[in-house]
C-alpha cells in the first residue's frame, strides 16, 4: 500500500513539474541605446528616469526583466558595432535614443519592437509611416519641428537685438535634414534674423565654424538637437564665448555649462513617458498601433552670468517666465 501510494506520489510530481515550469514568468528582455557617454550627468539622469518609471510599472531588473543598456557616445562607427550586437542578442524591446541609431534599426531590425526617444520628423525620415498609425515595428516620443527652432531664433533675437545673423550648428552626415530647416527659414518673407548654415562633422572644424559666423557683426550660434554638438559642446560653447557670439541651445543643461540660453522640451519627461510605451508593448501592444507623441512640456533656461559676460542684459519678461536662471 505503501509503495502504491509513493509511486502515485512520484508520478504526480512528475506530471506537475512541466506545469510548474511553465507557470514560471519568462523573464523578458529590453536594450536601451543611449545617445551620450556612460559618464555624461545628463544622459544618467535621463536614463534613471525612463528605469524609475518603467519599476513602478511592475518591472525589476534581474527578476522579471533583462535590461542591457549601451552608450553610443555620439560616434557613429560605435553605433553601428552597438546596434549590429543588440540585434543579435534579439531583445524583446529596444528603447532607441537619436536619429542615427533609430535610422540604423530601420534597415536592420524589422522584426523587433523599437520605441524611439528624442527623434525629429520620424514621419518625414521615413521612421513611420504617420503620427497617427506608425504602421509597423517603430513608434516612440518626438523631440522638435520646425516651428520651434525657429521660436528659439526669435527668442535669441529678443536676448540679443544686435543679433542679425544666426549659424545653425549641426552635423549633416547623422542630420541632414536640418538643411530642409534652413530652406524654410531663407525662403520666409519675414523673418527676425538671417539664418545660415554652420555644419561641422569633426571636433576639429569646429572653431574653423564659429569663426565663419563672427567674422560678420551681429552674429550667434543655434544649435538643435545632434548627439555630435553634445558630445562636443564644451569645445563649442569655448569657442562661442571665446568669439563673444551669444546662443540658443535646445538641452538645459548645456545652460548650466555656459551657455547663453534654452529653450526645449523638458528631456526627462520624455524618457519618463517612453516608460509606458515600452512596458505596453512587453504586455502585447503592436507598437504601428501606438501614436508617436510630441513633447507636451518646454523649458527655458538663461545663464545670467554668460549673459553679463557678452554685455547683455537680460529682459525681464524672459526672467518672468524662465523655468532656471543661473546667477
């Protein structure tokens, strides 16, 4: 009777096991692409935001999920090693901050879910196929148009009347498109300030750049989004200030590190938000069905001692409504 029962017993256990492994939760994999360096204070706390909002939608790292995190730093030879080996390793969601990492996804992984952070004209790019109905596997949270580069002119000009001609800085080969902006702005019949192209694909052009723009009076500097002008700005804000040429920057923290002004989207709140993106697609989500968004909070920043430095002064109704002054 004895043994009867102990064979029963083994063969339940053994019927049970296949199930219990089952029911085990498969724990699930996200690569997250990072534009900056590893040791860039700006990209950690962008970073740290998307990871904090996407635990408190129930996802732990080691437990329930396999975060791999990677820093392009900028240089697009890396990123092209870094996305070719995140591929292979087939994660279940890549969150993919910049244009070119999300330009090199588009060719090369189309069968795994992306959610893009930071990214202009996805629609225009070829990213997606509409705002509305992304219409395959790349959705995600768009950084800036046309009309708010051309707001951040203005508000230089207000800034700096004296300022007549703007060089916008940009690296061609990552963002080309940047020249459309330019199109756009010579071909308005009005407009505060002439704006000139400033392009710059090495460390090494960039004085060579910023001398062009102030070999003329009435010169500054605009600079969008590009993760070569931030990997490179403290050379390009020496130089700037060096040339007493005052800018517009897109990134706050640039403002913290010398430069004249921002104005932008609040970048933490993007990252927080691309969180519940990444955790509906793990849940089962079609990521063409997600609606790529644009930022919903802007931010204005002056560095009043950048400003005393190139003999400005800083009109109060920018002062009334800056969301950080540094004195």
């Amino acid at each position: 009777m004895r043994r009867r029962q102990f064979i029963a017993l083994l063969s339940g256990a053994a019927a049970a096991c296949p199930l219990a492994a089952r029911a085990q939760p498969a724990i699930r994999r996200v690569a997250v692409l990072m534009a900056t360096g590893d040791t860039d204070p700006e990209g950690r706390a962008r970073l740290n935001a998307f990871l904090e909002a996407f635990q408190q939608r129930g996802w732990t790292h080691g437990s329930n999920v396999q975060i791999d995190i990677r820093w392009t730093g900028g240089d697009p030879e890396q990123v092209r090693d870094i996305v070719a080996d995140v591929i292979v390793r087939n994660p279940d969601v890549i969150l993919a901050n910049s244009t070119p990492v999300v330009a090199l996804l588009k060719r090369t992984a189309t069968a795994i879910p992306v959610v893009f952070v930071l990214v202009n004209e996805p629609v225009v790019q070829g990213f997606i196929a509409s705002v509305t109905r992304p219409g395959a596997n790349i959705t995600g949270f768009t950084m800036v148009d046309f009309s708010l580069v051309g707001k951040s002119i203005e508000m230089l000009k207000f800034m700096a009347p004296a300022v007549t001609r703007v060089g916008l800085m940009f690296n061609p080969n990552s963002y080309p498109y940047y020249d459309v902006y330019l199109q756009a702005f010579q071909s308005a019949p009005q407009r505060p300030v002439e704006v000139v192209r400033a392009a710059v694909t090495s460390p090494v052009e960039i004085d060579a750049a910023v001398a062009a723009i102030a070999a003329q009076p009435g010169g500054g500097i605009a600079l969008p989004p590009d993760p070569f002008t931030v990997a490179n700005r403290a050379a390009i804000l020496a130089a700037a200030l060096r040339h007493r040429l005052p800018q517009i920057v897109t990134f706050r923290q640039f403002v913290r590190d010398g430069a004249l002004m921002s104005y932008g989207p609040d970048i933490t709140d993007i990252f927080r938000r691309s969180a519940d993106y990444v955790d509906r697609i793990l849940k089962g989500a079609y990521p063409g069905n997600l609606p790529a968004q644009a930022p919903n909070k802007f931010e204005l920043a002056i560095n009043a001692r950048t400003a005393k430095a190139l003999g400005l002064t800083v009109p109060p109704a920018l002062l009334v409504t800056a969301d950080e002054v540094i004195e």
